[in-house]
C-alpha cells in the first residue's frame, strides 16, 4: 500500500513537471515584432504597453501573466535600500497581437543586479525584432533594434542569442535543456540595429528553430520568452540582378532580369516603374511570376524607370530590397527590334515609330530605305496603327561586309527625311557543308567544316551539334529536342575539325551548326551521317609493276586492305617518271581482282604507279593513293627492226677490190625493246655464200668488197633475241653505174634549213629508197647521211649551214639490186640560173608568188584605213542635200 502510493505520487510530480515544462513558443512571422519588458508593479492589470498596441491583447488568456521576470541582486552593497522589482517581457506583433503566456524564465532561472534602474522601472524597454534567413540559404540572421534609444546610450549593452534546432516538428512544444542551446553574440551595427547571426545546415532548412534573446543592460538581463521558427518559412531573397529594359518586336517595353540565388520554391515578383514624356506622366507597380513584364504603348521620347524584388510565390516569406533602379530612354525614332539576325532565304520585319518636332509622325508618310541608297517598295510596307509603320524583306540574300560594317541599316523616314538612327540587319549564309569520314580502322569519325562564315558576324559563337539516333538516318532530318555539343578545333586549312570516337557504324549522327550571338541564334540544315556510309578505307598494299615479257603489257597487282569488308572498287594510275607526272588512269571494277594490265606506249620506260580503292555501292570516299611503285626497264621484246645504215667506200673506184666501212646509227629503245647486247653483221655474196661478223656493240664495220655483188644486213641483238625486220644494202659493180637521178638542186632557205629537189629518168630497176650525203668541203667533216623514202621529190635537211662556205650535196638512188649512180652538186644552186629542166624553179618561183600576193593585200587593207581615218569627217554629197553639187577638189582652204 505504502509503494502503491509512492508510485502515485511520483507520477503526479512527474505530470506537473511537463505541464510546467510545456511551453508555447512564440511562432516567428515574416514581419517585424516588438519584444516589450515592463515592471510588474505599474499596474495590477494591464502592462504599459507600446504605443499603437490594444490593452486588448494582455488579455489573451482571461487577464495579463507575466512572461519573464528580470531582477536585481547585490553583491557587496546594501540590498535593503534596493527594491526588488519583476520585469514581465512579452511579444507584440500587429498581424497577430499574440502575447505567449508563461511563468518564469526559459531555464527556469531570474537574474538580479544592484545597478540603479529607476529608468527601467519608469518606462521599461522595448525592442523591434525582426528575423530571416538570408536568399543563399546558409545563414539565418535576427535584427534588434531599441525603440526608445535615449536610455541606452548611457549604458553598455549586450545581446546574445540561444538556439537549437529540434529534428523533429513536435519537440517545438516542449522547452528543451538548458544545455542544448548554442549562443551567439550579436553585433551593433548601422544606427544602433544588433545584428544576430547563425548557420543553418542545408540540411535543416526545414526543421524548427527554437531561440531567446538575452539582453544586459546597466545590469539587468532581460530574457525573451521562447521563439520557433522554421527557417525556409522565412526566407529573404537577394534582389533581381541585371534589370534591362528594351523595345520589343512588338513595340512593346520588355522589362527583364535575372532570379537570384536558386531556391526550392517558386518566386513571385513586385515591379514598380514610372514613364515621364512630353505628354504623359504615369506611375505602376505590378505583380508577376516570371522573369520579365511588358509595358505597352511605349512612345518615342520617353523616359522610363523600373525597380524589382523578389519573395516566395505560396507560403510565407519576405520581401527582399528593391533593386537598384534602373532607367531607359527611348529615342525620337524607336525601331523594334533595333536589331535582327537572320539566316539567308528567310523573311522578316521591321516596325517604326517617327517623332519629328514633338510630333509623331503618321505611317502613312513613312518610307524605307536601306543603307540610305536603295529605296524599299512600298508593296513591302504595312500599316500597322496610326503611327507604326512596318516593312518586310523577302528572300533575304546574305549579307556582303562593307569595311567594317557587317549589317545593313534599314532607315524609317519621313518621305525624303531621314533620321541619323537606324536599325541593323544581319543575314547569315546558313548553308553550311558538315563533311564526315570514318577511317580505314573503322574506329573514329572526323567531321570538317568550314570556318569562312564565321568572318561576317563579329562576336558570334559557332558549335557544331549533333544526336544519335539508335538505327540508320530518317529520309528527312530535323533537329531534335535533345542534343549535344561537340568540340571542334580550328586546322590550319581553315576548317573546323571534330573527332568523334567511339563510333556506332549503323547509327545515324544528325549535325548542324549552331551561331549563337547576342541578337539570337540560328542553326544551319541538318545533316544526318551513318559512319557506315562514309568510311575511307586504308589504300591497297604491296603494289608492284612490271611490263610483261612477250606481251608488253604493264602489268599492276595490289593487295586487298582488310577494312571494310564491303565489295570494293580499284582505281590504277600511271605515268611516266620524271618531274613533271602526266597520270592516266584505269578503272577495276572486279571486287575480286588484285591485278591488272593496261597497254602503254613506251615499252621501254620507267613507269610510277599507285591504286587506291572505294566500296564498290559508291558509298563513301576513295582510299588515299598506295604508296608508289615503279617499273624496271628490261628487254621485253626482240627488237622490232635493226638498225638503218650506210657505207663509206675508201680506195680508188677504178679497182676491183675496194674497203667498205659500214656506219650504222645506234637503236633506239623503242626499236630494240629495251637494249641492244651486241650488232652483228651478216654477208652473202654468190661465191662464198652466208657468214655473220659479230661486232658487239660498235656501230661501224670495214671490211673488203671483192664480189661483184655483195649484200650485207645489220641486225641487232637483245636478250630475247635478234631482230627480225633488217634492212638489206647490195654492192653491186653493174649497179653502181646505173644513172637515174637527172637533176639536183640545193637551195638555202636560212642558216639552217636546206631543200633539196631533183628529177628522174624512167627505170626498170626496183628502187627502196634514197641516201642523201652532205659535207662541208671548207672542213675536214665526216660526211652526213639521211635515208629518204623513195617517193619524195624533195626533202628539208635540217642542219647549221654558214652561207659562205662550200657544200657538197650528193643523192644517192638504192635500187633491191644495189646501189645506182649518185647525183653529186657542189654548192648551193642560184636563182638567176635557167635550166629549163630544173626543178629548183618549181619551189622558188611559188614563195615568190605567195609573199608578192601577201604584200599586195597588206597594202590594200592600209591604204582603205588610211583613208577612213583622213576622211571620216568629210560628207557624202549622196547622203548631205546641202553638199550636193560642190566639187571638193577645187576647193581650197
């Protein structure tokens, strides 16, 4: 029975002590509220409240408690003359004239002090309070300002504030240990306001906050009752930043700025602005959730002024401070926009609004111009109110920079007068060539553009931008929503460069330019690219050339790259070695061929060859040119024919044994196919039938000519063997006599060019070809030979002839059964001479003729100038009535 008791009465002490420990803390409000500390014993009923409060609100709770006391204590003095007397503290705000009821201090502690304080007791103290947390959401800050300052000033005065945060919304009820508070000492600030300061985690922004205030002065420490607030409930933003106004497309007066620091709820803002011109004076203040507040019918002339702030749009909040103001001044024309960037091909519009002399002009007087020397039509023009003027540009063509304008100034005027203010017209060849390549490896893709647009928008950023599709490109490609830059470097070639890397082959890369500017932004035509489609492959290796034995053929053969795997295409190109190549080229279309053989000219040169290859689809690009490969010059044939040659006849002409020299020129390559090893010499005459004479690689022979017909042939040997079409030269004594050459002229044309003409006999004799000797006889020379066809009658001989000096010339006729009598002249034949079988006539007397001809109509065709130019100006008496019937020739000056 005794424990059943005591347990019972514990219980009871405990109940009693969270009734006493219950406390209603005073809830904080966005606006400022009065923390009031009076004595007690000014009145048994009502405190003396501040001034503009009702006694109404002691009574919150059926009559007036106090809230805090605050007393005095003396240390070392006499307490008895002192009197004790209880200061009652308490919160008063005008929204809700809440004053929170409960007895005794926050720890359940009182303060005395021995300090004289009959000002105190006489009118109590008073403070304004207000708290917030600041717009970056790290600080939460409390402001104290004394209402009656004058009794302060004599005394030093102190103020700490004591906070905790409670984690959870219920604990604010209750008032927690003494212990737990944190304190923070407050700073005097500007005109005596006590600035309290206090970190807020990110974290807690949504818990309570409990706090006091202590404050000292001459000795007495007042205590606030309890405070709860929840820090996001009563947020301060900073101001807007950057406030701008401008004139819209519309004509319109767009007021904009920037939110500032970024905060968990949405924002509203007041905007207050003023318009003063010469015939209107107006003052607003608007309400907005957004960024910006058009103001409409904005006037030329005009000055308008705007300020901004900030708070939360749903739930409390406090206002933040104006922002500084700003001003904007429109001028007596007013273009809208001012400015516009534009890309090529598009249509766009410019507004007016005309003020001459104080007057807005009307839109019906408005006329266009564009950089004050090409007049709009005015089909372009729109009327769009009495005073706005609106004009259209159609198919705009880009933009040509003039020095260093790169716009076009479009002028509003009146009829022919126009103000100096215009506005500027950018139009930009959007039309932009993006070009992507995916390499030999199939690894990355390289995307080029070029860079020459950017020069005619200054201040401009250019980016390439692209999306990747899952699969393939769409017939049409638009830009989507969602995309991502990609970085592109400058090359010196002046293109842009982006690498892209890894690479999907099957999907589709859609890519445009972006121009970002001030004025806006344009983006250029997409492009869609499957890396697929544009691969380069790496160029065919192991590339050699030869030129085939028997065939002559230049022959090429390559090897397969490894990537791509699609079918491809080869493509040969060759040229002659040297400095300066001439290529030809030859296509493959076979997927599986690795070689190839084309016919060339020259058999004998050294060919350069390279091979470069492409998918077979005619997708993507052709490989670079294989590293070059070259022929070797080798006998690829037995030569075509051996050489042309002649003789020298050395020992009397009378003798029947005479020493002929054979003299031959050296083969060329494209006869010898390629070289020549070694001549040899074949005979045969009747008695001592055929024998050879190998002479290696002279190109002269002497032997002894006995027979009385002798036939020699010079052949001309390679490593695949001898030729097969020689030349035959008889020596025969019957022959030799042999006369069919009637007449022989030689006729100087200059120092170096000779013809030779003569005539012939009739003969029975099967004649091949003619031999044609020349020799200086003023010089020991070696004589000179040409073989000539048989069916010439007269022959240029090329040569450095000195007109003073002595030649002889000599025709020899080479018949199959030998060699017939030469027609030897000495000397150039003259004109003057008249032979009347000389063939020298039939050459000369014709360039005679040409040339007499071609002097005559040199001087007709001068002579009819000649007389134009001297009597242009003289009348026609056919043409002229009034020069009809003078005779010009009897006049005289």
């Amino acid at each position: 029975m005794i424990c059943q008791t005591f347990c019972v009465a514990l219980l009871h002490c405990e109940f009693l002590h969270m009734i006493t420990a219950l406390n209603l803390a005073y809830p904080v409000t966005p606006w400022r509220f009065k923390l009031s500390c009076l004595p007690a014993n000014n009145t048994d009923d009502y405190f003396l409240l501040p001034a503009g409060i009702s006694n109404n609100a002691s009574n919150l709770s059926g009559g007036p408690e106090p809230v805090v006391e605050a007393r005095f204590n003396s240390s070392g003095a006499d307490v008895a003359n002192v009197p004790r007397v209880p200061f009652h503290c308490c919160f008063w705000s005008e929204q809700g004239k809440h004053c929170p009821v409960h007895v005794g201090s926050v720890a359940g502690e009182t303060s005395e002090s021995t300090v004289d304080s009959s000002v105190f007791q006489q009118q109590g103290a008073n403070w304004n309070i207000q708290c917030w947390m600041k717009g970056d959401l790290k600080l939460f800050m409390c402001s104290v300002e004394p209402l009656l300052k004058g009794p302060f000033e004599n005394y030093d005065l102190q103020a700490h504030l004591f906070y905790v945060l409670s984690e959870a919304a219920e604990d604010s009820r209750l008032a927690p240990q003494k212990g737990r508070f944190e304190s923070v000492q407050c700073n005097c600030g500007f005109e005596e306001h006590w600035g309290c300061h206090m970190p807020v985690p990110a974290a807690k922004l949504n818990d309570t906050l409990l706090m006091y205030l202590k404050i000292t002065a001459a000795g007495v420490t007042f205590q606030s009752p309890l405070m709860s607030v929840q820090p996001l409930n009563v947020v301060k933003p900073d101001p807007p930043l950057d406030l701008h106004m401008e004139i819209t497309e519309d004509g319109n007066l767009n007021i904009s700025w920037y939110s500032p620091t970024l905060v968990p709820f949405p924002l509203q803002y007041q905007v207050k602005y003023s318009e003063n011109s010469t015939t209107l004076t107006r003052e607003a203040e608007e309400m907005v959730s957004g960024t910006a507040l058009l103001v409409d019918s904005v006037l030329p002339g005009s000055s308008y002024e705007a300020q901004v702030r900030v708070r939360r749009l749903d739930g409390p909040g406090i206002w933040s401070d104006w922002s500084a103001p700003h001003v904007f001044t429109t001028q007596d024309v007013i273009y809208f926009p001012p400015k516009i960037l534009t890309s090529a091909g598009s249509n766009v519009s410019f507004h007016c609004i005309y003020k001459s002399e104080n007057t807005i002009v009307s839109s019906e007087e408005i006329v266009w111009w564009v950089n004050l020397a090409e007049e709009i039509p005015p089909s372009q023009y729109d009327v769009v109110s009495d005073h706005i003027s609106k004009v259209t540009f159609l198919n705009l063509k880009a933009t040509q920079p003039r020095d260093e304008f790169t716009y076009d100034a479009v002028y509003c005027c009146q009829e022919h007068q126009c103000h100096h203010r215009y506005a500027e017209l950018y139009v930009i060849d959007v039309n932009i060539n993006i070009s992507c390549e995916t390499d030999g490896y199939l690894t990355k893709m390289t995307c080029r553009w070029p860079a020459n647009p950017m020069q005619s928008l200054v201040g401009s950023s250019w980016q390439l931008r692209y999306h990747r599709s899952s699969l393939y490109c769409s017939d049409t490609p638009s830009i989507p929503p969602v995309s991502e830059p990609k970085d592109c470097h400058l090359q010196r070639d002046g293109f842009y460069e982006c690498i892209f890397r890894p690479i999907f082959l099957l999907s589709g890369y859609t890519m445009w330019i972006r121009i970002s500017h001030s004025l806006g932004s344009l983006d250029s035509l997409p492009t869609c690219v499957l890396p697929d489609s544009v691969v380069k492959p790496l160029p065919p290796s192991s590339v050699t050339a030869e030129i085939t034995t028997n065939f002559g053929l230049l022959k090429i053969s390559w090897e397969k790259p490894v990537f791509p795997e699609n079918k491809l295409q080869f493509q040969i190109r060759y040229g002659l070695r040297g400095k300066e190549m001439h290529w030809k080229t030859h296509e493959v279309d076979d997927a599986k061929a690795k070689s190839a053989s084309v016919p060339v000219h020259d058999l004998c040169a050294v060919y350069t060859v390279q091979v470069r290859c492409r998918r077979l689809d005619g997708l993507g690009y052709w490989s670079n040119w294989s590293s070059p490969a070259h022929t070797a010059v080798t006998d690829v044939k037995a030569p075509v024919r051996g050489p042309e040659f002649w003789r020298r006849i050395n020992g009397d002409v009378t003798e029947s044994e005479r020493n002929i020299t054979l003299l031959w020129k050296p083969l060329m390559k494209n006869d010898s196919l390629c070289s020549v090893r070694r001549y040899v010499v074949r005979h045969w005459t009747s008695h001592n039938g055929t024998w050879a004479e190998d002479v290696g690689k002279q190109t002269q022979l002497t032997f002894l000519w006995t027979a009385q017909a002798h036939t020699v042939t010079v052949l001309a040997v390679n490593s695949i063997g001898a030729s097969l079409a020689n030349f035959n030269l008889t020596f025969s004594w019957p022959m030799s006599e042999v006369n069919v050459v009637q007449a022989l002229g030689a006729y100087s044309l200059n120092s170096s060019c000779v013809i030779l003409s003569w005539l012939l006999s009739p003969s029975d004799y099967s004649l091949m070809y003619f031999i044609i000797e020349w020799k200086n006889l003023d010089e020991d020379d070696e004589v000179k030979w040409l073989r000539i066809p048989s069916n010439v009658k007269k022959y240029y001989i090329h040569d450095y002839f000195i007109p003073i000096e002595k030649y002889q010339f000599s025709l020899y006729p080479v018949f199959s059964e030998g060699v017939g009598k030469p027609k030897i002249i000495n000397g150039f034949t003259k004109v003057e001479e008249k032979h009347q079988n000389d063939a020298g006539l039939y050459v000369i007397v014709p360039i005679i003729i040409s040339s007499s001809l071609l002097l005559l109509g040199t001087l007709l065709i001068s002579h009819q100038r000649m007389k134009k130019l001297f009597w242009d100006d003289v009348p026609n008496p056919k043409n002229c009535s009034w020069a009809q019937g003078l005779n010009f020739q009897k006049l005289s000056c």
